[in-house]
C-alpha cells in the first residue's frame, strides 16, 4: 500500500513510519558500502630511542630529524623490544644497551634495547676503518697537516711534513684511537664531507640502519647515532677484512715522525684484550655526550663470539668488566640453546606489502576524484533515485 493511500486509511504516523524505514534503509546501504576505517600500524621502534637522549654535546650546534625506524626491526622481531631481550644479563652490567652475539653465526644471544640510538664515540671508527680498506691503496701516501695536529681529543702524533702510508694511519685510528689519522684518512677519501658520505652508503649497505655518521673519528656532531646493534654488525663485518683484523690485533709498531720529532713505537690502548682470556680484538670510546661504548670479541675452543655495549659507565663496575661478564654468559650459554635474533650482513629487504589498487583514471578534463569519491557518488545516486520516487507517489495523491 503506498504512503499517499495510508495518509487516508491509516493516518500520517504509518506514513511517516514507512518514510523511516526506506531511509533506515538508504542508511543500511551507505553504512554496508562504506569502506572501513584502516588501522593505522603501531610505529616501528622504542619510545624515546629513536635518537640519542639528552644532553646534547657541545658540538651538535643544529638537530636534524632522528633516522626513521625502519618498517621491521632488523636482525628479527625480537630485537625490536625496548629493554632486555632474551636470558638477563648479570646484575654487573649496567649499559643502557648491548648486544651479546656469535661472532660465526650471526646468532644473537641476548640483548638490551638493541636498537636504541646512541652516540658510538669512537667506535665509530670501524665504520671509517670499512670505507678505508674498501676504497684506498693500503701502501698509498698521505701527507699530514697543520690542521692535525688541532684536532680534539685523542691523537696518535700526526703532524705538518709527516708522511703516512694508509697501512699506518689504520694502525694509528684504530690502535690509540687517534682523531688525527682519522681526518687524514678522510683528506685521502676526498675530505670530511666525502668520507662521512662513504660512511653512511656502507652503513646502509651491511644493513646498519640505525647509524648516521656526523664525524669521521666518532666526535660529536649533529644528528651522530648509531645502536649496539650496528656495532656489532660493523665489528663482525670488518673483521673479515684482512688489513682490519690485522691491525687491530696488533699491539705495538713502529711509527713515522714528522719535522724534527723522531719516529716512536704506537702501542695499542685497548685495555680489553690484555684482561680476559681468549680475547680476539677490542674498540673502545668515549665522550662526554657518548659516555662510554665498547664491542669486543672473544674465542674459547670453536667458539668465538662478540659484544657490544653503548651509553655505559667505569663505576660501579668498569666497561671491560661489563663485556667480560656478558661474555662468560654467552660461553655458558650452550650453542643450542635458543637465540633471539640475527645479525645481518647486509641491508634487509623491503617488507612485502599487498598492492595498492590503482586509482581510477579521469576523462580528459575532469576533475581530480579523490579516494572513495566515485562509490559516494553511487550511494547518492541510489539515494536521489529513493527520494525521487517517494516525491512521485505523493504527486499521486
């Protein structure tokens, strides 16, 4: 029976009733065509350890934006928990994070927030130390220069009129941590700015995606990060590189002099390796920003494994003893045992996503649609055509 019939049998309250059911139903179908609302995906990574934490150093005079967080943690789903991941550490060590790994495999054992962004100090040099032996002639001849003998912090005794081969400024970087070879070496990879844009492409390449080089001696600098994650995945890479290795297993060479000061012995300031047994290689760091930082590795029988520890403190217990402690863990750990990620050796691939539709395609001259626009405009179709006809039949009447 139509509404215009009910207006006379039954009165307006059946008409205005049956009104409110084709609309209800008009409402069903936008509510049925309508697309859902998308859950928005929870953000990759840790509160606050997408960048260092404060205070600033004095040398990061601008703050660029922290590295985004990759889509997926690296190295496993695992790694990207913000405290302690896997068996606990001993209550001795008080880094704010580590990463307790085999050396061989990859296998991560057990971590703390992994991939918290800190500054790596001077353990930023096995970065520099991997685009150096990638990219120069060991034997190549490197001047030294006023400006060396002016660099902050550690030097290894560079100086104007001095000549270094590449060999022995890897010697100086990496064995007394001298800031002096290091920005000789980045004049021989064509400056500062090249060689901190070296830096950066091989982080990216081995997958160490929480690094952002500022400097290339591990100095403060704006935006300077890296995690104890990517330390780790730095040391181990490196240390399959033969001059690497080599030279900082070294404890003692003899070292040019420049002008009229003689040539010396170089001696090795790791304090790690002298200390724990089986001890393979060391790189230590600090500054004020930094604080403490240190990835080592060790060997016992077959087994050999590494450590990293950033954001660390000498006291109550010092950093080797940190290391130490973690380490003995890991070699009482059996290799069976359960791991809780892996370390990478290169950049992960990209997540696989389901394909977005493609949008459809105007006629010529048409105005942009945005998303969703076309299937409103059909709803208000169906929507004109109900009303239309409701019009018609009180036309009727």
């Amino acid at each position: 029976m139509g509404c215009s019939r009910a207006i006379g049998q039954l009165g307006p309250l059946k008409c205005k009733t049956h009104r409110v059911r084709v609309v209800g139903l008009v409402v069903a179908v936008l509510v049925a065509l309508a697309p859902l609302p998308v859950a928005q995906a929870a953000p990759a990574g840790c509160p606050g350890q997408q960048a260092p934490p404060p205070p600033p150093a004095r040398e990061e005079t601008s703050t660029p934006s922290p590295l985004p967080w990759p889509a997926e943690a690296v190295g496993g789903p695992a790694l990207g928990g913000c405290g302690d991941v896997g068996p606990p550490a001993p209550a001795t060590v008080t880094a704010a994070s580590y990463v307790l790994a085999d050396l061989d495999t990859g296998a991560v054992l057990a971590a703390r927030a992994p991939h918290a962004r800190e500054r790596p100090a001077s353990t930023l040099k096995i970065l520099t130390s991997l685009v150096v032996v990638d990219r120069l002639n060991p034997d190549a001849v490197v001047e030294g220069t006023a400006s060396d003998l002016r660099v902050d912090g550690s030097k290894a005794g560079i100086g104007p009129g001095g000549h270094y081969t590449v060999r022995q400024l890897m010697a100086a970087l990496l064995l007394s941590s001298g800031n002096d070879a290091a920005e000789a070496l980045a004049r021989a990879l064509g400056g500062d700015a090249a060689a901190v844009a070296a830096m950066t492409a091989t982080a990216a390449r081995y997958g160490a995606l929480d690094t952002r080089p500022a400097t290339p001696s591990g100095l403060d600098g704006p935006g300077m990060a890296s995690s104890a994650y990517d330390l780790a995945v730095l040391f181990r890479i490196a240390l399959t590189k033969p001059l690497f290795a080599s030279t900082i297993g070294t404890r003692m060479i003899a070292f040019p002099g420049y002008g009229d000061k003689p040539g010396f012995m170089l001696g090795n300031n790791d304090r790690f390796v002298p200390s724990y047994a089986g001890a393979i290689a060391a790189k230590s760091g600090f500054t004020d920003a930094a604080r403490h930082t240190l990835v080592a590795t060790a060997q016992r029988g077959n087994r050999r494994l590494i450590v990293a520890l950033m954001r660390g403190e000498q006291h109550p217990v010092s950093m080797v003893a940190q290391a130490s402690a973690l380490l003995d863990l890991g070699f009482a750990t059996p290799p069976s045992a359960a791991t809780v990620g892996t370390l990478v050796d290169r950049a992960p691939a990209p997540p696989i996503s389901a394909p977005v539709p493609a949008a459809p395609v105007a006629a010529p001259g048409a105005p942009p649609t945005a998303p969703g626009w076309t299937l409103w405009a059909g709803v208000g179709a169906v929507l004109a055509g109900v009303v239309a006809a409701l019009t018609w039949r009180r036309s009727r009447r």
